[in-house]
C-alpha cells in the first residue's frame, strides 16, 4: 500500500513522451513495519521490433552482451520462461556477488519480471517492459528495490549504481546489429 510518492527527473539525456528516463521514490508499507522502497524507472528506444528485443533480452547471451559487469551464471537455461531461476555472480569493483532471482511474470513480447531471492539487495524486483513505437521498441526497465539500509543508503549508493548499469546497459542495446541479433 503506497503512503506517498516522489517524482524527480533522472537527469538530462536523449528523451521524447514515448522514451523517458525517470526516478521515484516510493515509500511503501506492510503490515509488521514501514518499509522504504525506491523505484528506478529508465527507458530506451531500440531500433527492433518488441518481439526481437524480448527474445534478446530474456536470455544468458543477451544479457551478458548488455550487463556491464564481468558475468558468471551458475545455473539456468538460455531463454527464460515464467518460473525460471537466474543464478549468476558478477563482479563489482574486485569482488564476485551473486544474484539469483526468479521469473514471476513473463507475457511474451511484452514484459517479464525477475524477483531476487539471494544478493546484494534487501529486496530487488525489475520489470522489463517491450512497447511498439515509432521506429522499433520503448523498453522500460523498473526496479523496485530497497539495501535494507534505509532509504538515505538506497539514495546515495543503491540508485548511482543502477543509473551507472542501465546507462550502460541501454547503450549496448542501442549497438546491437539486430540482423545478427539472435
């Protein structure tokens, strides 16, 4: 149940209506205790249809591709289907975290989301959107999440590390060839 809401520009870059970058802070709430979540929300215009990014994107290849840091997976199959667990470690400034989450929604060609269940995060949950528009695909990346630090560290560490990674990330999909792409 959301107590309140914070909007604030994510800072300046390429954007239309269609294709924004944002930044909210929600503040949430549950039953034993008020729980701070932040939400990051960036997106990206591909120059590919939903269904070719979709596929890109829900696999080992394409992620690691895409992911800025070093990656090992640990288990999983290439293309990942509703129930999937993603066990992968990455490195970070010298030391190997893992991440293992599982797949809780996935409409093909449209979305899937990936909740974390082990890593770096108290709680971690990205929603990955794929919408038809002028020339290609908006992709929209959301992740909810909190460090279980508060909401100052989820600020000040948690949300410069994801502008760092989806910046990243989006500018690889950006230079796909997609004719070779999977």
């Amino acid at each position: 149940e959301n107590t309140g809401v914070k909007t604030r520009k994510a800072g300046a870059g390429k954007a239309s209506d269609a294709c924004c970058r944002r930044l909210n802070l929600v503040h949430a709430t549950s039953r034993r205790r008020a729980i701070s979540m932040a939400v990051y929300t960036r997106q990206v215009l591909v120059n590919a249809p939903p269904n070719q990014v979709f596929r890109y994107c829900t696999s080992q290849t394409g992620f690691c591709q895409q992911f800025p840091f070093p990656v090992r997976w640990l288990t999983g199959t290439d293309h990942w289907q509703l129930g999937d667990i993603l066990d992968f470690r990455y490195r970070v400034c010298g030391l190997w975290l893992r991440h293992r989450a599982e797949v809780e929604e996935h409409e093909r060609g449209a979305l899937f989301t990936d909740t974390m269940r082990k890593g770096p995060y108290r709680t971690f949950r990205h929603t990955h959107r794929f919408e038809p528009s002028a020339g290609g695909t908006c992709m929209t990346d959301t992740i909810e999440f909190t460090t279980g630090l508060g909401a100052l560290i989820d600020r000040l560490i948690g949300v410069p590390i994801l502008k760092y990674t989806f910046r990243k990330r989006h500018e690889a999909l950006s230079q796909v060839d997609w004719a070779d792409a999977l």
